[in-house]
C-alpha cells in the first residue's frame, strides 16, 4: 500500500471503504461539542446503539414476565450463555463448545488456574512475560503462593533482548526448553498491552506441549482485535474481558476458551457451580456435579443477564462486519497511522510495536524520551482520546468499526503540533 500524508488521500481511502457504514451504529465522545477522534479501543470500546434497545428488552421481559422470563423471555435466561456460542467461536477461531461467558477476565483466570496449573515438587514454574498486565501478575503470584511456593522461584519472567523493548519468539522458546523439567505452566497476553506486540500463539504452544505442560493465554487485547485459531493451534485454555475491542461496556462479562479434550471431559478438574451442571439435572437439587458438555461445564453462577446483554449486542455488530473484513482494515489504519508518524521526523517519538502487521494488532505504542504526560496532556486538550502507560508511552488504537482514515490523518497533525516544543 502506498500511502500519502494528505487529507484528500485519507477521505479518499473512507470513501471506499466497505466497513464505513458501522460507524453511524456507535456513540463516539464528545469534545467541544464535535465528534472526539476517539482512539481508545484497546481501554473501552464505544457504545453501540443496538445496546440500549437490548436492554430494555430484557427489562421488559423481567417487568412482563419475572420469573417466567428464565423460559419465556425473547432470549430464555435459562439458557443466556448459548447464544454467544456461535459468534465467539467464529472471533476465536474454535469448536462453539469450546467457548462460553461468565464473570470477569481475572475471574476466570484464577477459576482457569485452578483447572490447568496442577504443580508438584518437581514441575511448579510459570512462565509469563515481563511486564504483563498487573493483574495478570497479580494472578499468577497469588496462584503460585496458594501452591505453597515462592513466586520469586516459581515464576519465570521473559523480557526482552538489551537494548529492545519487544520480547522475541526465540527468547520465549529458549526459556521454556531451559525450564523444560520444571515448568507446569505458560501463561502470556495474546498481546502485551504496554508495546502492543502480537505473540506467535501456535509457535509458543507446539512448544510448551513439547515438555508436557500446559499452554495458556489472556486474550483481553485479541479478542474482536485480531482473528485467532485457538483450536488449530491446539491451545489449552484462554480468557477475555469484552470491554475493549468487543465494545461490551466497563465491567462487562469475560469470555473463556477451553479445548475440547478438556471442555469434553466430565472428570477435568474444575471449581462447579450449579449453572455449569448437566441443564436436562439442574433442577433436581440432587448432590453430585455432573458438567454439561463443552466450556459451558464452567460455568458457575447464574447467568449476569444485564451484565451479558451489552456483549450479546455488541457482538452483533461485530458478527455482521466479520472479523476478516475488520482486520483487514485495521492493518491499513494502523499501518497509514505508522506512515504519518514515521513522516513526523521527531526523535522524540518513537514507535516501539512491531513493524510487521502480522505481529501486531491496532494499537500502536508511541513512546517519547521527553513529556509524554504533557503532550499526553495536549492530546486531550486537542480533542484526541488516547491513554498513557508508563513509563513514556502514549497508546493509540485506531478501531476498524468506527474509525476513519480522516481521523486518523487528523490526530497525526495534532501530534505534529504537540511534538513543537519536544525535538
């Protein structure tokens, strides 16, 4: 693709672009009473319209029906959870009974713990990326000390090569066959949220299954992001939030991914909740869990249904543009973004995702040596939606649903104004 830093090329590329016709389906922020150039997906996707009829839907059916509405309502609550079967499984690239919804992302993660990190004496180790999500962190730290084991030896921290600020497949490889008698577990953000880089997924799994542990992912940044193959690449298990790029809304319910020869294996330890219980037993009130086939035998609670509703017309929009289709723009938007930043010639700014698309998804992390807050500051003030993560480093997502080319070319002339003072 050939790229020009000019208004005329970015409407130009709109104009044609078959996905345009979503942007009038989200409510974007206002700044100064105009549309804010909102590049924030990778935080809080925006708010589609096709929610607040969904969930009054619901709140009729409960006003109309109470309880009748677990059978009766347009959507049984009864059975909430099967609907998104089909749609995730499409983002996600599985079996429909691999995937189901439930709680929060780092929720999940410990229940998802709980199944696949089994250490004994001999093999105990995590490995994880440097700089994870804190939480992430949070996670796997509590998770080891439950164990009885210390995280400053049981946890393996990957980081980058000196003088790099992206982690190499090889360095992953590396430790995971020098920890090869010991680690139980593998744990990565699909994405790492701080540069954005993509990991090789299906590289990174035929390779933890080489020493007999267990593969796993945080998917928060792919999912609605970046098409994934969990099933093909034989991925053991994996979770999501849905506020990010499936525009679910703050807080909303996290999707999980388990593989079939676990997901179909009513003896695979798990935490049981009667929810998760075989539907055609679940209200004969008797002991005795016995899981309903596929992920959906995790399931714990009963079904959040106004904590579900957004994501179920959130991924609405979604299903209808297709995820091939959105990431085939997102890969023209992020790389038009890279273009107009590289024509900035500022050394202060410096781009440190990867270069190849392939090897990350929309989000572009821009990092300056000097006053990232105050031009982090200046954005804002400038009507741009972006967030800052330290140390240094502004995050800038364009989203291929809602956002344009124009913005796009619009926020690099802000930047270029704010980058004055910063040489």
């Amino acid at each position: 693709m050939i790229f020009e830093a000019s208004i005329e090329f970015a409407r130009k590329k709109d104009k044609i672009d078959p996905l345009k016709k979503f942007r009038k389906e989200f409510y974007l922020p206002l700044h100064k009473k105009k549309k804010a150039i909102y590049l924030c997906g990778n935080s809080l996707g925006p708010l589609s319209k096709n929610v607040r009829p969904a969930i009054n839907q619901e709140l009729n059916d409960w006003k109309k029906l109470a309880i009748s509405g677990y059978l009766q309502a347009k959507s049984p609550w009864l059975y909430y959870q099967h609907p998104f079967k089909k749609p995730l499984s499409r983002l996600m690239g599985c079996l429909e009974d691999e995937v189901t919804v439930m709680n929060a992302l780092t929720v999940n993660l410990h229940l998802l713990m709980l199944s696949f990190y089994r250490p004994d004496s001999r093999r105990y180790k995590v490995i994880m990326e440097k700089g994870a999500f804190p939480s992430d962190q949070y996670a796997v730290e509590t998770q080891v000390k439950f164990h009885g084991f210390d995280p400053a030896d049981a946890i393996i921290e990957i980081g980058s090569v000196a003088g790099e600020k992206l982690i190499r497949t090889e360095t992953i490889l590396q430790a995971i066959e020098a920890n090869k008698e010991s680690v139980a577990l593998v744990l990565l953000g699909g994405i790492n949220y701080y540069t954005g880089q993509l990991f090789d997924i299906n590289t990174i799994t035929s390779a933890t299954h080489d020493i007999g542990a267990y593969a796993g992912f945080d998917l928060a940044h792919v999912a609605g992001n970046v098409p994934m193959r969990l099933h093909e690449w034989n991925v053991d298990f994996a979770a999501w939030c849905s506020y990010k790029y499936l525009n679910a809304g703050p807080g909303s319910v996290s999707g999980l991914y388990i593989h079939e020869r676990y997901a179909s294996d009513a003896n695979f330890r798990r935490m049981a909740g009667w929810w998760g219980n075989e539907e055609s037993n679940r209200f004969k009130m008797e002991k005795g869990f016995i899981p309903q086939a596929g992920a959906g035998g995790w399931n714990i609670s009963t079904a959040q249904v106004f904590n579900m509703v957004t994501l179920k017309a959130a991924l609405e929009v979604i299903d209808r543009a297709g995820i091939e289709n959105m990431r085939h723009k997102s890969i023209d938007l992020t790389g038009y973004l890279e273009f107009l930043i590289g024509n900035l010639e500022n050394k202060n700014c410096e781009i440190i995702s990867p270069a190849d698309p392939m090897q990350r998804g929309a989000q572009l992390s821009l990092y300056f040596k000097n006053g990232a807050k105050q031009i982090h500051t200046n954005l804002i003030e400038g009507g741009v939606v972006v967030d800052y993560r330290e140390p240094g480093v502004i995050r800038v997502a364009p989203a291929p649903l809602y956002n344009t080319f124009e913005e796009v070319y619009r926020f690099y002339k802000i930047l270029k104004k704010c980058l004055r003072e910063w040489v």
